[in-house]
C-alpha cells in the first residue's frame, strides 16, 4: 500500500495561542496556572478565533528559568497536573478544532536530569559525553579558577561551572543548572527524536524549538569577542554542525508525522533564516526572530533606547520582502521573553487605541499570528516597588552586569521595570474579583493591581475593547486570503509617525494605515490608492466609517489603524 504523502502546508492559515502555563489560570486553588485551569478556559481560547495553542515547557523542572531547565522530557510537571490530564487537554483540544504544540528545549537539561546527574560521576560513566565537560586552559583546572575559555553566560556570570569531585567544568551558555547537552554525541541527537516520538505519538502537532540554533559549538571551543555577557556567542550560534543535526531531525521524525516546527533563533537576519526554512528539505517550517523587538532596544530588551518607528518597520519589512515566495514568517509581538508591547511600543494611556493599532500593524503581514495570553486583553508592565519582588533569573543577572557599569540599584529597578521579562509573567487577569480571578489561593506571583480595569471579563461586555478587536481581526484574516498569502511593499518609509504599507494578491489590494502618535496628524494616501470609505475593511474606531472622508488625505486620530480591501 503506497504512504500517503504528508502536507502540512496548513500551519500558514493558523493562529497560535501561547500559554505560559504557571500565570494563565489556576484549576485547583494552590496559586499556580495549571491544566486543569488551561482545561476550563479552552471555549474561551477556541472563541478567540485561533486555532492552535502553544505551551511553554509543563515538563518536570526545578524552575531555575521556570520550565527552561527541564529534569523530565516524557512527564508534565505536578505542579500542572500528570500525562492523563495533559491527554484529556489534549483530546479536548483536537475536539475543538484546535491543535497542540509543544516547547522542546535540548540545548540544555537541568542539572537535576538523570543524564546530567550521571555525567557528573566521572569520564567513565556512559553519560558524561552526553554533556561538555572539559579540563580547565591547558588541562589544568586550578581548583575551579582556570575556565577553558573566556565565555559568559546569557543569564549568569562565567559559562563554565567547576566540579571538585570530578576536577571538570561544564558548560552551560544559559543558568549554571542548565547545563548544555553535547549534540555532536550521536547518542544525544537519537534521545531528542525519541523524545519527539514520544509527544508526537501522543498526539501533538508540532515543536516551538527553543534556541535551537545554539545546539552546536565550534570545534576547540575558542575564546570569544570579550563582550559584557554572552562572550562566545559567535562560537555556537548557528554553530558548524547546527543545519546537519536539524536535518536530521527532520528527515528521521518530523518528515513521518502531519506536523510543523517553528524554531526560536535569536540573532538570525531575514537573509539567515531563508536556508532553514524554505525547500522541501527545510529542518524549520518558519523562524521566530528578534530584529523587530530591537526598536527600542541595543541588542537585549535590558539596553533600553528610545522607540524608533523606523527601526522597527525596517526589521519587519527586511523580513516580509526577503522571505515572501521563500518560507515563511512567524508574526508575533508579545511572548514570554519580552515586556508587555503596550508597554513598550504603544501607549499605556492609549491603551486600547494602541494595543488595536500594534495587532493590526503586525497580523496583517504575511505570516503565522502567534498571540500570547493576555496580549488579547491589552495587559500592562507591572512595575514592582523593589528588586526583591522579581522572581528571574535573567533580570538578577542584569542588575550584576548594570551595577559593574556603576547603575544605583534604584535606576536598575526603573529598567527591570521597564524590560524584565516577568512583566508578560504576572497572571492573566480574568476578572475584577480577588486575585483577578486567576486562583482562589495565593497567587505565584503578584497580579498586576490594574487587573479591576482590565481583564477579560470587563473586555467581554465591552464591544469595541482589544479583545473583541483580536476576535474580529483574526475572522477577518481567515476570511481573506490576501491577508494571509499576499506579496509586501511599505509605503511612506521615511515616516516616523505612520507606518503603511500594501499587500497584493489575485487582482486584489489592501492598503493597511498605522499611527503611532498621541496626537492627530494627516495622511496622504499613496500613489495609485483612494482612502475610500467603502473598501474599509477593519478599522480600530467604531465610528471609522461614518467619520471617514472619501479623499487622498485624511486626518488618523492617536494611534488609528485603518484596513482598506480593493476588490
């Protein structure tokens, strides 16, 4: 009988809905999000209009970066639930006409993994290569003081950790408990495809993989550039062997399942990605990158620098020309890895005017939507009275590099507040009673105090709110494909104020308008458009189109975004 030939073509007509587990609703009343939450709240993600749901790591872990570090890739962290629970979700999801995608992390363990607890008792153990252990410069450790390079951690000082019983360092580019996994060891690369068997199996239908690209390191392991932190960088991402173990594990798993991957690549250009994910042998079906979450920032979220309009239309425009009719793209604003986009790109006092203007701007490229949890209501930085009340890993690490340079602690907590991660962390905000809803215990982490204002509940009963915005935005995706597989071109580039650009598809045109001013200003249609009331196909204020002036030029309010389809 002849195998039925897999198409997944159809992770380019999706949506997806990212749940950061541990904040999105809590099921059972012990202040932790959880399955059971995720299981009560399913009709609510399916009336979003979405189609899929992402999850963050709900593996077992010590939480050293919250579900990053994982001791057990084939079991569901108790604090979550346990695989019978995970099934029914799932089952309830396929039932919903919503698919499952999984967070596969194995550019590291934790340190708790039995594989790494093994490598650590000695060269002869059978899992020591399963991770890079290596003697200090020139063999000799030095009692811990003698690293055998120069390289920084992402998130904790030096990136090698010494071992007295064994007088090895480890290596680990991220916490000092995630320790990185030596994929050049065949017997490593045939564990990550057992582990994906194992979800697949399951039922699940596809990978969001995390940093993928840095599971290679250069031959020899080189002193890096000495920068402040990630020194070394250069040497693993994108490393020499990085697009052969990714073939591998598409050509030996992915290719045999009905399922897509998307893969996390920081410090990958428009250019990069096109070689791993275009061709029926790409190893990625699509790239989620950073250039776009730059523009108001040098090269980390924690280097803050004032928004620029421009810089933020140039990383999206490089993105939508240079992959159009290549691969494709992974169009996200807000994740778990950056501050609330409100908060960053938008207006806090515009919230509601900004959050519509900052989902059309960006859903209306060309792409796959991916929406984090409470994105869709508009939700706020929480800015944190002291240090002491933050929680992660990355933002201490910060504030060790911030005070070497000479920052006082209380400018530190102005950028914490401002960047940290932990600003997308805080608990979905479902309503205005206590806790917002979220638990009927104690909370992991503070709720947001505005959550009496803004929260699904009071979006629901509001019929122009941000909520039921996404929900009319996302149906009007669906509904036209030029939305979805029409080719780009930006218009008024210059702008620092108006981001424009055209999508073109079969005889049709649709011209999408964006403000990003508190204040009125003119607009003059581009060459060959007419800003005409009719082809108004989704607009950010209710009264768009009895307001709308059918003329070249028009007058967009603070933070106005207007849709127009010529048929």
């Amino acid at each position: 009988m002849k195998k039925k030939k897999i198409d997944n073509s159809w992770f380019k007509e999706i949506s997806v809905y990212q749940i950061w587990c541990r904040s999105f609703k809590d099921g059972d009343g012990d202040g932790n999000g959880d399955l059971l939450g995720v299981l009560e709240k399913l009709d609510y993600i399916k009336s979003l209009g979405v189609d899929a749901i992402w999850f963050s790591p709900i593996y077992p872990s010590p939480n050293a970066d919250y579900g990053y570090d994982i001791s057990d890739y084939k079991d569901i962290h108790p604090d979550f639930g346990d695989l019978d629970l995970f099934k029914k979700v799932l089952d309830e999801a396929h039932s919903r006409g919503l698919k499952v995608i999984m967070d596969l992390v194995v550019n590291h363990t934790s340190d708790e993994h039995y594989w790494f607890k093994e490598s650590m008792k000695g060269p002869d153990n059978p899992y020591h290569d399963y991770y890079i252990w290596r003697k200090g410069r020139g063999g000799d450790c030095k009692n811990g003081t003698n690293p055998p390079n120069n390289w920084l951690s992402i998130f904790e000082g030096g990136a090698w950790e010494y071992n007295k019983d064994i007088d090895e360092f480890y290596l680990h580019v991220f916490a000092k408990k995630q320790p990185d996994l030596n994929m050049d060891n065949p017997k490593v690369r045939e564990e990550v495809k057992d582990i994906m068997r194992f979800w697949l199996d399951m039922g699940v239908d596809g990978f969001r993989e995390d940093v993928i690209t840095f599971i290679s390191k250069k031959e020899g392991l080189p002193d890096g550039f000495p920068i402040p932190v990630a020194c070394g960088i250069e040497h693993y991402n994108k490393g020499p062997h990085c697009r052969e173990y990714v073939d591998e594990f598409r050509k030996d798993v992915i290719n045999k399942y009905d399922c897509f991957v998307v893969a996390e690549s920081p410090m990958t250009n428009s250019k990069d990605a096109i070689s791993y994910t275009s061709g029926k042998n790409r190893p990625f079906d699509m790239m989620i990158s950073f250039d776009h979450m730059n523009a108001d920032c040098f090269m980390t979220d924690a280097i803050h620098t004032p928004f620029s309009l421009r810089k933020l239309k140039k990383a999206m425009s490089s993105w939508q020309k240079n992959l159009y009719g290549k691969s494709w793209n992974a169009l996200y604003i807000e994740n778990h890895d950056h501050s609330r986009i409100i908060s960053r790109y938008g207006d806090e006092k515009f919230r509601t005017e900004s959050g519509k203007m900052l989902a059309t701007m960006a859903y209306m490229q060309s792409g796959t939507p991916f929406i984090y949890q409470g994105q869709e209501i508009g939700m706020l930085n929480n800015h944190l009275k002291s240090l002491d009340d933050f929680k992660d890993v990355m933002t201490f690490n910060n504030e060790k590099i911030f005070r070497k340079f000479g920052v006082p602690r209380f400018l530190y907590l102005k950028i914490a507040n401002k960047t940290s991660r932990e600003n997308s962390r805080t608990p979905v905000q479902w309503d205005d009673t206590k806790n917002a809803g979220f638990t009927t215990g104690t909370p992991w982490f503070g709720v947001n105090p505005n959550y009496n204002e803004i929260n699904v509940a009071a979006e629901e009963a509001d019929p122009n709110s941000i909520l039921n915005y996404y929900r009319w935005l996302l149906k009007v995706r669906k509904e036209n494909k030029i939305l979805i597989y029409g080719n780009y071109r930006e218009h008024c580039k210059r702008s620092k104020k108006v981001y424009c650009y055209e999508r073109n598809y079969k005889g049709q045109r649709a011209l999408v308008v964006c403000s990003f001013s508190k204040k009125p200003l003119r607009f003059k249609a581009p060459h060959g458009f007419k800003l005409d009331s009719k082809a108004l196909l989704l607009y950010t204020y209710n009264d768009a189109k009895e307001t709308h002036t059918d003329a070249k030029e028009i007058t967009l309010r603070p933070y106005e975004a207007l849709v127009y389809l010529y048929k």
